[in-house]
C-alpha cells in the first residue's frame, strides 16, 4: 500500500515539476514576444519620426529655393541685377538664411548661363534640423533647381524707326530716287527717308483724316522730295501731313523750294508743321548671330511639346544655310510647337488662326500656300534665312468682314513681325518680302533688301527696308503708335523680364 502510495506521489511531483517548467518556458516565450513587440514598435516610431523629419526636411530645402527665387522675384523687370552672376554671393549670409518649422535653411545662386536673352540660375537651398532619433545630432539636406529669366513676350518700343515705313537708301545723288513712290497708292503712313523721295504717277501722301483720332503722318526726307506728277502731294489742302522735314528741300516738276526756302503748296506739299532739325534716327541692326542660336522653337531649339506636324525650322548647326527650304507655316492641317520660356508657333486649320510667342527662327523661306484670310494671335518675331511671300493671303491682327480690320486697335498685345536676312524666290530678286496681288499685311516687316508690294496690296504697320517698290496700286495704312513689339524686334533692347517656373529639381 505504501509503495502505490509512494508511486502516486512521485508522479504527482513529476506533474508538478513538468507543469512549471512549462509555466516558466510559456513565461519566458511571452516576455520575448512583449520584448519584440516593444522593439518593433519602438523601431516603427524611430522610423516614422525620421519620415517625417525627412519631410519636413525637403520641406524646409523647398522654402530655401522659394526664397532665393522670390529674392530676384523682388527685383524691378528692367533690373540688371536679375541676371548679375554675384547677385546671391555679394549678399551676406544673414540675407539668405531663415528658420521654418523647427530647421534652418541657407540659400544660394549660381548664374549657370549668362548667355542673352535668356538667363538661368541654379539655385540651391540647405536645410538643417535636429535628429529627432538621435539627440545632439543634425539632419541635412541640399536641394537644387533651375530658375530661368526669359524677356517678356512684348517689350516698349524705343528705337524710333518702328514709327513709320524706314527706307535706309542714301547714295547721297541729289538726281536720283533712293525711295520711289509710283503707280496710284494711297498713303496715309509716316515715312522716313535716309536719301531722296520720288512720288510719281498720281502717288499721294496724305494726312489724318480725323486728326486727333487717326494716327499722326509725319514725312521725314534727309534728302529731297520730288513731286514729279501733276496729281503728286504730300499732304492736301483738306488733309495736310502732320509735319514734313525735307532737308534739301522739295521740287515740284522743276520748281524748287530750296534751303532755307521751306517746302509748301508751291511745291505740292501741305504740312500742318515743319521741322527744323528733326529726327534722326538710325536704321536697327538685326542681331542675327544672337538670333540664330536662341530663337525658340527655332534650328537649334526645337519644339520641346507638339502636335501634328510643325513646320521644319532647319537642322541647326553654327549658321543658317537655308536648310529647310520653302516653308509654309499655314498647312492644311493643324499643328502646335511649344518651346522654353512659351516660344510658341501653332496653327488651327480648322479656324485659320496662326498662335504665336517669343522669337522664332525658320532656316529657309516662308511662302504661303493657302489663300484667303489668316488672323494670328501673340507677339512674336519670325527670322528666315530666306524671303517671304504672300500670294491673295491676308494675314491680320484683327479681321472685319473677310478683310484686316482698320483701324488696328489690338496692336499692343498682338504684333507678328517678319525679319527676312535673304531675298529671292519666293519673293522677288532682290526682296525680302513679295505681297503679291490682293494680299493683305497688318504688323511689322524688316528686310535686309527692298520690299515688294503688287496690284492691290495692303499694308499697314512700320517696315524697315532698302526700299519699298511699288509695282502697281496699293495702300499703305494708319501706322498705329505701337506701345509694345516683340522682344526680338531689330534694334529693340531687351530691358523686361520674368522668372519662368522653377523646375528641375534635384537633391
């Protein structure tokens, strides 16, 4: 009996023993699994505080860039100091330093291409906070981004030739015609003349006809004015020119009034004023080296966002070459082309609007295809290596009843000007722009040779040529008293900017 009593127990001691060895090995299983999950949970809160660190960090990085940015954001649009390479390094550190968000950031500028006319620096901001992980310990972080400063689309008019029809002709022969006037035009423009005017065959020049509401005429001739047809003037007795400099004064089929005689009915010519002394002003030189490698979209900047099938601009290089041949920038079928800074030529072929931006350059001629009317939309400047040619097109800025509107009253935000190094075909020899019959121009041309205008042309806005060759009647209109012109205008400084979105960032 004791000895089953005996047994009994000792099974029961062995249960007891088994039972708190497993008591304790559940004990220490539980104890590790609370261990780990306060280490994983701990873990997580680490990373989720250098997360949001790391957040806060870019953040504060972003401000630094914001600031830099608004710092030359600051600066007047004609300021020089937007594009001075020591712009952000000659400021002390103070100026460039601010605490956000619990961290401190420091920024700077690098002037990256100083290049005219488009500029760009690149910024870069460093943002320090404390280690929210690891006390006594700095995060860090450099962030970088590229800021452009690109001209404004439209800048002010200040080179005075973009007032009138500009004939830069002088072979300084008081007998011969530097600028001839023939065949029936009606002419109701300012002109300047850097040599002899001739008008001739019933040609006329004539004043406002609502003066005070119609454009001033102002006649400048830095030779002399030959009247050389009985129905010839300048200016009538019921629509004088506003003013007339003639500084050789005026010749009317042989009867002269000669210095210091001033120019009058006699002569066939009725000013409002004299001038004494006016304007001189020298013909723009186009910068076409400068053009050439910047124009965007252009050769050498192609469209960085299309659709359709833009026009070819030419395959770059170190020079124009006329690589794309004859282009028409008005197909039967719609395209756009965007570039850097908003440089834009688009076409609607549905509603024959012509969208354009900024200073563009096609490497060859532009001949227009399509006939009938085309009405554009910006400001822009448009170089060819080439010519031009218009065959019964129209292009206008505003357009009435199938026709451009007169008078041109949108003239301060909408200019398309044509800038044509080459002359030949298309055009005519030796121009840089042929209109030919029944075609239409409202905007601003420059030539590097003479202008050809055909049977019933229309023109109105400032050119600026060797000379202007009437073939046969046509109408120079009202010059508006243009505000503003394109940025790439011949001539033109370029004194506005803006600061394009920051982009390209890095870090």
């Amino acid at each position: 009996m004791r000895s089953r009593l005996h047994l009994v127990t000792s099974r029961l001691e062995d249960e007891r023993g088994m039972a708190l060895v497993m008591a304790i090995g559940i004990s220490l299983v539980l104890a590790i699994a609370g261990a780990s999950v306060v280490l994983f949970s701990t873990s997580n809160e680490r990373h989720a505080n250098r997360q949001n660190a790391a957040t806060k960090l870019y953040d504060i990085a972003q401000g630094g860039i914001d600031n830099a940015a608004s710092q030359l954001g600051g600066l007047p649009s004609s300021s020089a100091s937007l594009y001075d390479p020591a712009f952000f390094s000659s400021k002390p550190e103070a100026d460039r330093t601010a605490t956000m968000d619990a961290g401190t950031v420091i920024w700077n500028g690098t002037l990256t291409d100083a290049t005219p006319p488009y500029f760009t620096w690149r910024l870069s901001a460093t943002a320090t906070m404390p280690d929210p992980t690891n006390a006594g310990h700095m995060l860090t972080r450099t962030l970088s981004a590229d800021l452009n400063i690109v001209p404004k689309i439209s800048q002010t008019v200040t080179n005075q030739a973009w007032r009138y029809i500009y004939s830069r002709n002088n072979d300084n022969n008081v007998n011969t015609c530097d600028q001839a006037i023939l065949n029936n035009p009606g002419i109701t423009s300012s002109f300047y003349v850097n040599g002899d005017l001739c008008l001739d065959n019933s040609s006329n020049i004539y004043g406002p006809q609502t003066p005070g509401v119609d454009p001033d005429v102002n006649v400048v001739v830095k030779g002399r004015a030959y009247l050389n047809h009985p129905s010839t003037s300048i200016g009538t007795s019921t629509r004088p020119v506003t003013s007339i400099e003639a500084v050789k004064g005026c010749d009317y089929r042989g009867t002269q009034e000669l210095p210091p005689a001033v120019c009058t009915s006699t002569t066939k010519v009725w000013p409002n004023s004299l001038y004494s002394g006016g304007p001189v002003i020298s013909a723009p030189v186009a910068d076409y080296a400068t053009w050439w490698a910047e124009a965007s979209p252009g050769p050498n900047h192609p469209c960085e966002q299309s659709t359709g099938t833009p026009p070819n601009f030419g395959t770059g290089g170190a020079g124009p070459t006329g690589s794309a041949g004859i282009v028409d920038i008005t197909p039967g079928a719609s395209y756009t082309c965007v570039q850097r800074g908003g440089g834009e030529l688009s076409w609607n072929n549905t509603t024959k609007v012509l969208t354009i931006s900024g200073t563009i350059w096609i490497d060859g001629s532009v001949d227009f295809s399509s006939d009938g009317l085309i009405t554009y939309s910006g400001m822009a400047a448009i170089y060819t290596t080439g010519s031009v040619r218009l065959r019964q097109t129209m292009i206008c800025s505003q357009a009435a009843a199938g026709a451009c509107a007169s008078p041109w009253t949108n003239a301060d935000t909408n200019v398309l000007l044509f800038v044509m190094k080459g002359s030949g075909s298309p055009a005519e020899s030796g121009a840089g722009i042929t209109l030919e019959q029944s075609s239409a121009f409202q905007g601003a041309l420059f030539a590097e040779a003479n202008m050809t205008f055909e049977n019933n042309t229309w023109v109105q806005g400032p050119m600026i040529a060797n000379s202007e060759i009437i073939t046969n009647s046509m109408f120079f209109h009202y010059i508006p008293p243009l505000v503003n012109v394109p940025f790439g205008t011949p001539g033109q400084p370029i004194v506005d900017y803006y600061l394009a979105p920051v982009r390209h960032y890095s870090g």
